[in-house]
C-alpha cells in the first residue's frame, strides 16, 4: 500500500520513520535501501518499507513480510501488500508523520 505526503510535511523521513518505530535496513544482496519494522525477535514477520523522493512529494511504499523469500524457479515471497493489517499500519505511519510535523512547527 502506498502512502504519499507533500515534501513539507516530511523533513526528515528518517526522522518520521524512526518515530514510527522503523529502522533503516540495506540489503545485502541488492543493496536497495530500504526501512524495516519486526514484529518479533526474530527477522520475520516484519513490516518493510521503501522511501521514494518524487520532488514535491514522498512516497512510502508499504507492506508485511511474513517470511524470508524462497527463490528458486518462480520468486515467491510471502508478503501482504493490502488487507486490514496494512491499512492499520499506514494509518499508524500516518499519525506518526502527523507528530512530527506537529513538533516541528
């Protein structure tokens, strides 16, 4: 799911990000940087996150890895990329954006 906040309202998106309680995360085989949310001790499930500048706007790009991808013949991944867990979760992101904005005036 994808949320989209004008640039003024995101100063910082690490910042945001941090408060929302996600971490910055760098692939190790892709190197794509992205932000990541567990949801237990362990690695999975997690909410995963990529942060994309369009000039006036930012984008966050959401969704549930429920496990680690098994490549093989056919990539799977075990994600949820809509749903009611999703929809909370932006809204959550939503009030965190909101806090900090809030904060900074």
């Amino acid at each position: 799911m994808k949320l989209t906040f004008p640039r003024a309202a995101i100063s910082n998106v690490v910042n945001v990000l941090r408060r929302a309680g996600y971490s910055p995360f760098v692939d190790p085989k892709s190197h794509e940087s992205s932000y990541v949310l567990r949801l237990t001790k362990g690695f999975y499930p997690r909410f995963h996150l990529y942060a994309t500048d369009r000039g006036e706007n930012i984008t966050f790009d959401v969704h549930l890895d429920q496990k680690q991808p098994s490549y093989g013949e056919g990539h799977m991944h075990a994600g949820e990329y809509d749903g009611p867990t999703i929809e909370k979760e932006c809204a959550r992101i939503e009030r965190a954006v909101s806090t900090v904005l809030f904060e900074e005036m």
